[in-house]
C-alpha cells in the first residue's frame, strides 16, 4: 500500500514536474539558482530589502518601466506608514477630471491611486526608446522562466558580444536574454543608488534588492499563501493520519482475509 | 422504554414514502451497495475524481462572480482576482492547479482500467460515458486555459481552433463560427467562457450516468473475475472510509503545490496580456494534452494529423473489442502485463515530445510513439488475445486471498 500511495504522489508531482522544466526554447540557457529570502516552506520578504529595492525601481527603472496593478496603498505592505504612503503618492501626479467645466486636470496622487505610467501611450513609449516597447513589470518575475532568478541574472548578463555575433542597431548583447540581443542598456552600476540604511549598492545588490521588489509586486500574497499553506497542509496531514486509523479499525471488522 | 417512534422518524418515513432519496442514496452509495472485498489503492481515483470535479466547479463559480470576459478587461480582471479579492490568489491557484489534478486522477482511473480490463463485458457502457467524460474534460479544460486572456491562452486558441480548418469543405466556415469573426476575438471569449461554464454541469450530468452504469455489473477488481455475493462488502463503511483517507493523502500533495508552486505548472507567457501581433516562440498547450499534441505534429499532413490526434482518443471506444482477450485483470496476463507498461512510457514519451520543438530527436520519438499508441491498439492488442496464454484464474476472491494466506 506505501508503494501505492508513494507511487501516486509521484505521479502527480514528478511527472508534471518534470515536463515544466523542459526545454521550452530552441537555445537553452541555464539559469543559475540564487539564494532568496521568500523561497522555503515559511519564506517571506525582506521589508528593508523591498524598500531599497522601491527605491532602485523609482530612481532607476520607473523611467521606462511602469507597474500598473500596484497602488500607492499597496506600499504599506514594504513597511511604509500610512502617512509616508500619502507623503510619497504626493509626490507624483495624476490625471483627474473632468471637473465641472468639463476640463480635464492634473493633482497629487493619494493613496489609493495606481503608480502613473512613464509614457501616455504604446507609442510615446517606443518613439522614446528607439522602437523598443519597456514591458510593463507588475508580473514580470512570473511570466519569464526561471523567474527572479532570471530577472536578477538578465540585469546583471551584460557582456561583450563574442566575435561572431553581429549586434543590431541600438541593442545590447546579454548573456540571459532570448536571442542574446535585448534594446535595454546595461543599467546597473556599483554605486548607482546610495541606500539610506547603509546596505552595500554594488552592481549585484542592487539587482537583487530590485528583484526582490519586483517578486513583491508579482506576488504581493506571497507571505499569506505560505503561512496559510502551513496550516492548511498540517491540517491535511492530520486529517489523513487519523483517516488512516478509522479506516483500520473499520477494516478489522471484517476480519483477516 | 416506549416503541413510540419519535417525531423525526415520521417525518423522515413520511417523506421517503414520497421521494425515497435517502434510499436511493443507501443503494448507490452506502450499506446496500455492495464492492468486491479486495479493492486496491487504484480504485480510490474515481471518488477522487469526483472530488476534484466538485472542487473545480465551487472554484470556478467564485472566480465567475469576480472575472470580466472581455478582451481588454479579462486579464486585468485576473490580476484583481490575485491581488484585490479576498483569498481569490487561492481560489485561483486551486482552480488552475485544480486542472492538472483532476487530470492526473483521471490518467491514473483510466489506466487503472486499462490494466484491469474494466472496460470489458459487461462494462462497456460504463467504458464509453467514462471516455466522454474525458473529452468534455479535455473541452473545458482548453476553454478555460483561454479564458485568463494570456499570451498562450490567445496563441493556444489560435492554434488549436485552426485545426478544424482542416476539415474538408466546411473547415473555414467550423473555424468562424468557433471565433465568432475572422480571428479570435472578443466573441470567442464571450462563447468560450458561456461554454466553460456549461460543460462542467454536462460532466456532472455524464458522472451521474457513468456511476448508473457502474451499479448495474458491480464493480471489477484487480482479480477480474466476478464477485460471488459473499466476496462482497458493503461501500459504506468500508470503502467510504478508505476513500476519505485515499482523500486525505491526496489533498496533502494538492495543496503542497497550490500554496508553494501554483505555478509550476503554467506557462510564464500566459502572465503577459494576450497580444495579437506578437507570437510566442513556442506555443505548446497544457501538460494533459501534450501526448496528443505529438500525435498532431508528428504527421506532415494536417488533416491527417487532426484525424490521428481525434483518433486517438476515439479508438478508446473501440477497445472493447480490440482486445480480444477474455481474461481481465492484467495479472493474470503475463505478456499484456509488459505491454501495458511500455504502452504508459509510450505515453509518457509523447507527452514529453508535445513539449519540444517538432525536429530532431524529438520528432523521431514522436513519430516513433504516435506509431506504438496505434499498433498497440489495433494490432497488439487482437492478436495477443489470440496467442497469449493466461496464468489460471483463482475460482473466486476468497479462495485468491487464502492461497496468498498460505
């Protein structure tokens, strides 16, 4: 029966799992693993981590890339007060109206205001960025494989193109990237942002710092689903040990054969 | 002590003269419903599917009440899901991953059958509605994939409505009215989601039948004989309290995946908004239909292809009769036994092959594989009832378990 039971755990996980990782892309390019605070059975998030990560993103990234499913309300999660979360949202504006002449306007951002694009349009965007459309990043750690480990990795995978390879106009060679040739530069420099609690702002901890933001905003529910899971899969465990036993005993009814 | 009988009991004997329905529950499910004695842990994925079916159904109809299908509003409506409705991450991740699940209880209930030769007389009737449970399975499962308006739900619905475009003569016009248009578009969403909800209640209609058309023969056993009256016992309790701890096991590796990798099973591109003008560079389905998916890509010809895909799942009607042996449990047939192994790895393999791109290695053992699922079928399968001999059947349950006493 262990052998049954052992058996049908591995069929519905090992065999699932092990397509998941095949190879999806012509070119298979390996993603080394990193250590995360938010992986593991109760992983969660580093709140300093976050804000320096928000800060990497507002100083850095949101000048192209925006995060359209995150509010300013959704700040309080890195550890922000509620009265920073309201003093940071007036720090942008947005578009309101119409007002009662009929005329659209400009106010500060409140709380519960999503973060205003870099561009107005699709358009504005690609004529900015010579043709190139900045992806949207609210999701991002999540619809690319490998996840945060690939964010982390196509920040930092900058390098010179080997000598066969012939770069288009205006694109950079990175070692992650599909295709080697991606339209954004290198943008990560050591000491490009000075964090305020003294944390190192090397090139490579300011691209986890950003990352882990990122996988934040990707899966803001993450900490909740991993102490609910605890709960709920003991539970389940419990429920089946003793489901175990009733089902002895009702079975010693019937004697040995 | 008064023979009086009690309010309650009145009531209750008052209205099951009526609609005796707590009767009719006892015989299909409870003490009058009697199991052969010497069921094993394969037997738990039926109840399991059911389970499964239910969980996706109470799921599916909360997402309902918060998801928009409309082509610009679908994804975000998703997003708010995840982020703004209370615990609708979960309701989500056990939806999504509720898919896989059901799926992978099914493959095992019908390899079970498989290997047991459930579906032989009497129970080819029971073979065939469990056989359109699947397809509508396989329906509502690719209709809902569609629905979250991702990357790979749009290039997956246009890849796979296409495939009728290769049926001839009325392929194009099939096609349009799948779409609604000449593309998919906001009408496909529109049907696609009036169709994903309809289905599952076509399949709970489909699971009453299959269970009608269990109690009529009983249910086989890993022996495959008949059981005589006094090999049997009672569903409830005793089953009933095997499949709530088959449950209890089940649910463990349910739930370790929904709360710590709901989405180990997805497809990254499918967190990107559906676009139109981009195609993904490798647009593959879900895990459950990879081995079919093979099948499609490994014949040049597209309405071969389509033909072999559908095929392959239609000659599971037929396998009644394709196997000509009379001799149901493959424990007692020792050359099926080994073909029945290689034909799972087969299937295996073909699932592994959906996955790849269709060249090198990898359309060869599709090639390879889609050939083996067929030969298996329509060759094996005859013939060795023919000229396999069968190791002696035990004259009954009780006399099988003495001799393995001994």
């Amino acid at each position: 029966m262990k052998k049954i039971i052992l058996a049908a755990a591995v069929a519905a996980l090992g065999v699932p799992a092990a397509l998941s990782t095949s190879v999806w892309a012509a070119e298979h390019i390996e993603i080394p693993k990193e250590e995360w605070s938010f992986n593991g059975v109760l992983g969660k998030f580093d709140r300093q981590q976050l804000q320096r990560g928000f800060q990497v993103y507002k100083d850095v990234c949101s000048a192209c890339h925006g995060l359209r499913y995150i509010a300013f309300r959704h700040f309080e999660a890195l550890g922000y007060s509620e009265e920073q979360v309201k003093t940071l949202a007036a720090q942008y504006e947005v578009d309101d109206g119409p007002d009662e002449n009929g005329d659209m306007f400009k106010r500060k951002a409140k709380a519960s205001d999503y973060m205003p694009k870099p561009f107005p349009n699709d358009a504005t965007a690609r004529l900015a960025n010579g043709g190139a459309l900045p992806p949207d990043l609210s999701l991002m750690t999540k619809a690319r494989e490998g996840g945060p480990d690939y964010v982390y990795h196509l920040l930092l995978g900058y390098e010179e193109p080997p000598a066969d390879v012939q770069l288009m106009e205006g694109l950079s060679y990175n070692k992650y990237f599909a295709g080697h040739q991606i339209a954004m530069t290198k943008q990560l420099q050591d000491g490009l942002v000075t964090f305020a609690d003294g944390a190192p702002n090397d090139a490579a901890h300011i691209a986890k710092d950003v990352t882990a933001f990122l996988h934040w905003a990707a899966e803001p529910n993450l900490e909740v689903r991993h102490s609910t899971g605890l709960r709920v899969t003991l539970y389940a465990l419990l429920f089946a040990v003793l489901a175990y036993f009733t089902k002895r005993r009702i079975w010693a009814k019937l004697g040995d054969h | 002590m008064s023979t009086e009988k009690s309010a309650w009991r009145k009531a209750y004997e008052w209205h099951e003269a009526r609609l005796p329905i707590v009767t009719w529950l006892d015989h299909s499910l409870g003490t009058k419903y009697p199991v052969p004695r010497n069921l094993n842990y394969w037997w738990n994925f039926g109840s399991l599917a059911v389970f499964m079916l239910a969980v996706m159904i109470f799921s599916g109809i909360v997402l309902a009440m918060n998801y928009t299908p409309h082509v610009t509003m679908a994804f975000d409506s998703v997003e708010r899901i995840m982020r703004d409705v209370n615990y609708g991450w979960l309701i989500r991740y056990m939806h999504a991953n509720g898919a896989s699940f059901f799926f992978v209880v099914v493959y095992i209930h019908i390899f079970r059958g498989m290997y047991y030769g459930s579906y032989k007389s009497p129970r080819e009737v029971l073979w065939w509605i469990g056989i359109l449970i699947y397809l509508a399975m396989m329906a509502s499962g690719f209709l809902g994939y569609v629905l979250p308006w991702g990357q790979m739900s749009f290039w997956g619905a246009t890849v796979i409505t296409s495939l009728f475009s290769a049926v001839p003569g009325v392929g194009d016009a099939i096609v349009t009215l799948l779409w609604g248009g000449f593309s998919v578009d906001n009408p496909t969403l529109n049907r696609f989601y009036s169709l994903h909800y309809l289905l599952p209640f076509v399949i709970v209609g489909l699971v009453f039948l299959h269970i009608w058309a269990l109690h009529v023969p009983g249910a086989n056993n890993p022996l495959g004989i008949d059981a005589a009256p006094a090999d049997k016992i009672p569903f409830y309790p005793y089953y009933v309290a095997k499949d709530v701890f088959g449950l209890g096991v089940f649910i463990v590796i349910y739930f370790v995946v929904v709360f710590w990798a709901p989405n180990l099973l997805g497809d990254p591109a499918n967190y990107e908004k559906a676009n139109p003008l981009l195609t993904p560079p490798h647009i593959v389905p879900e895990w459950y239909y990879l081995a079919f998916y093979a099948i499609l890509r490994s014949i040049p010809d597209k309405l071969i292809g389509v033909v072999a895909m559908f095929g392959a799942i239609l000659i599971l009607f037929a396998l009644p009769w394709l196997d000509t042996s009379r001799v149901r449990s493959a424990n007692f047939r020792p050359v099926f036994r080994v073909f029945f192994w290689i034909f799972v790895a087969n299937a295996a393999m073909l699932t592994w092959c959906g996955a790849q791109l269709p060249e090198g290695l990898p359309l060869i053992l599709g090639r390879i594989g889609t050939f083996w699922y067929f030969f298996h079928f329509i060759i094996l399968l005859p013939v060795l009832g023919w000229i396999e001999t069968p190791k002696p059947l035990p004259a009954s349950i009780s006399q099988s378990v003495m001799k393995a006493a001994e």
